[in-house]
C-alpha cells in the first residue's frame, strides 16, 4: 500500500504572541503519532500557509521532520497562484526532504482547465518529488474537473489527489478515470466514511487535531470492509466536525486544542481571530459530552 493511503493530519500552526509556538506544536505532534496519525502536512490551509514567511516554513518542517524521526510521511504545501513561484517552492520542498507537495488549485485568478492542466504539469516536471494535487473550490473558487485530473494523472511525479469539495461523484468519477495506484485523499472531515466506500484512500483532516483515534479506526474499520461501524463512528463525532468548520478553518480547531489543554493560546494572524464566545460554547458543551473536556 503506498505510504501516501492513511490518516494524514494538516496541521495547524500554533501562534503565541504573534510567534510560531514551537513548544506547543512538539506537543501536538507527540498527541498525533500516539493517537497513530500516519502522516502529516506541513504549510497547508490549516496552518495559515498565507501568513507564513519561507523562514518559518523550513523551521516548522524540519522541528516536525526531526520530530517524527522519518517514522511518517510528510507532504509539504507549496501551491500558489502563480506558477513560477510554486514551482520554486516545490524545489524547496525537496531540498528539505518533503515526501511529497501537496500543491492547491490556484485561487483568484480563476484559470480554465487548461491552464490547469499545464500549470501542474509544469510543476510536476521541475523537480523529482511526488505532487498530490489539491481541489478545494470552496476557498480557490476554481475546481479542478474529473477529467482534468484524468489527464494530470498520467503526468510523471503526479501520485494523488486531496479532493475536499465532499461531493462524492466527483470522487467517483476521478476513480473511474485513474487508475488503482493514483492515490485519492479526502479533504472533507464530514463525509469521510461514504469516501471510503467509495474506494478512496484516506484522508488529509483537520478533526483528527482533536480525534485522531477516531480517524484512524473509521479507516481501519473500512479497510476490513466493515463501512457500516466507521459510518457509524463517524456519526457519533459528525455534531463536532461540524463544529470544527463553525467558523473559518482553523479557528475552531485552535480554540478545541486550546481546551484541550494541547496548544497553550487559541491566536491566529489577521485577517483571521479567534472564535466567538457563543461559538466557543456551542463547541465546549459538544466536547465535554464526548468526554473530551
């Protein structure tokens, strides 16, 4: 099974005083590999990747790689929405030693499936690093369509998709147009255990901050085919997932951790803030009748 089909957590970037808190963050990785994540994504959307400097980037990575030990899989987000600049953070990539780029749908300028086609092409062929495309229309306004990514996947380094729209027939599509090694990652929490059923591979989540026991066993369930226990798993957590994308990704997350007692402040860089005060409570009372507060 490639190493890329599992539990990958997209993580957060914890901030204190406007600085990366590194010592909160080792702490969350440790709560993450005891919990048997499966690999991480490092500069993704969850981490705030629009307000971190190149500088924090590779400190962030290699704290994570160093604390890891090479024990999983690191995918490092490089996309943007210019071409030339993605393919310069792709090199960098490889040169800190991602297993792979996970490289997002060029938000704003709202290319044609064309140019998308030749603007991840272009970035897989300037360097030897796995790419795993990312669909995420609801933050890129774009959306790559099923046979565009037909067409990427026999693109040489292009291994795999992080598909987060929840829209499960373009999942089946994508799976009907590729073939069994292109790796299909879920990029929403909510519906993941219908994902699954579907043939797809894993899941790269922001819930399994908070659960990611959870996740590991609504996979491990499906794997053996028993999708009617990780459906029924997913269930009994989907009142806090939904929680968890209250507000905008990552701000509930951060505030979950927070209470959790995992990250010592709850502080985002603007334009995002923290949560709400109602929000938080709506959160606090579904975590404390999990038995997780």
């Amino acid at each position: 099974m490639s190493k890329f089909k599992g539990v990958f957590t997209a993580l957060i970037t914890p901030f204190k005083n406007q600085k990366v808190d590194f010592i909160s963050l080792e702490k969350l990785v440790k709560q993450q590999l005891t919990g048997k994540i499966e690999g991480f994504v490092v500069n993704g959307t969850t981490a705030e990747s629009p307000n971190l400097g190149d500088d924090e980037v590779a400190e962030i990575f290699k704290k994570v790689k160093n604390w890891t030990m090479g024990n999983v899989p690191l995918i490092l987000g490089t996309g943007s929405n210019s071409t030339e600049k993605t393919i310069q953070n792709t090199r960098y990539a490889k040169e800190l030693g991602a297993d792979a780029a996970l490289v997002v749908v060029p938000y704003y300028n709202k290319p044609p499936q064309h140019g998308l086609y030749l603007h991840f092409k272009a970035v897989a062929e300037s360097c030897d690093i796995p790419v795993i495309l990312y669909n995420v229309p609801g933050r890129t306004i774009t959306s790559l369509d099923p046979e565009t990514v037909s067409r990427l996947a026999t693109v040489k380094n292009i291994i795999g998709i992080k598909e987060a729209t929840g829209n499960i027939e373009i999942e089946r599509k994508i799976i009907e147009k590729t073939d069994k090694n292109f790796v299909l990652l879920s990029g929403d929490d909510g519906t993941y255990a219908e994902f699954l059923k579907n043939q797809g591979h894993g899941v790269i989540s922001v819930a399994t901050h908070v659960i990611p026991d959870v996740f590991v066993n609504i996979t491990n369930a499906a794997r053996k085919g028993q999708h009617d226990e990780a459906e029924a798993l997913l269930k009994k957590y989907r009142a806090l997932i939904d929680l968890l994308f209250i507000e905008a990704n990552p701000i509930p997350v951060k505030r979950a951790l927070q209470l959790m007692g995992i990250i010592e402040s709850a502080e985002l860089r603007l334009p995002l803030v923290e949560m709400s005060a109602e929000a938080t409570e709506k959160l606090k009372t579904e975590m404390k009748s999990l038995g997780m507060l």
